[in-house]
C-alpha cells in the first residue's frame, strides 16, 4: 500500500521537478523530462529506498541541477 501512496507523490511531484529544470535550463518540458529521467537523480527519485518520494520539487531540482552542473546558479532560477 505504501508504494502505491509514494508513486502517487511522486506522480504529483514530478510536474514541479520538471517545471523547475525547464525554466533554469530554458529547454521544453520534453526535453526536461527526458533528462531527468535519465539522470541519477530520477533513478534515486524512483527508488523507494532514498526516500527522496518525500522531498520538494525544488529539493529534488536542485539536486538534479547539482549532479548536471556541480553547483546551482541562482540567478537562474
């Protein structure tokens, strides 16, 4: 039952991820998805174990950004 709660979440969270990465990369939502999908930040997204199901968007962008980037420009954000 839990997974079901946490892919909810995630489903929920995942517009806002993706959102957040558009508007600092200026790249469309498909090209967003795609890389963060990609990323290990989206595999540790999708793994129930790291528990990031329970984290912001804006927590999981940055760490996405951090992983693209090695660190956030926030005059981008």
């Amino acid at each position: 039952m839990a997974a079901i709660e946490h892919n909810l979440v995630r489903a929920t969270v995942i517009p806002a991820i993706v959102k957040i990465i558009c508007h600092y990369y200026g790249i469309d939502e498909d090209e967003a998805l795609k890389r963060f999908y990609e990323s290990a930040t989206g595999a540790n997204f999708a793994d129930e174990e790291t528990g990031l199901y329970g984290q912001s968007a804006l927590h999981i962008a940055g760490l996405f950004i951090v992983e693209q980037d090695g660190d956030i420009d926030l005059a981008r954000l």
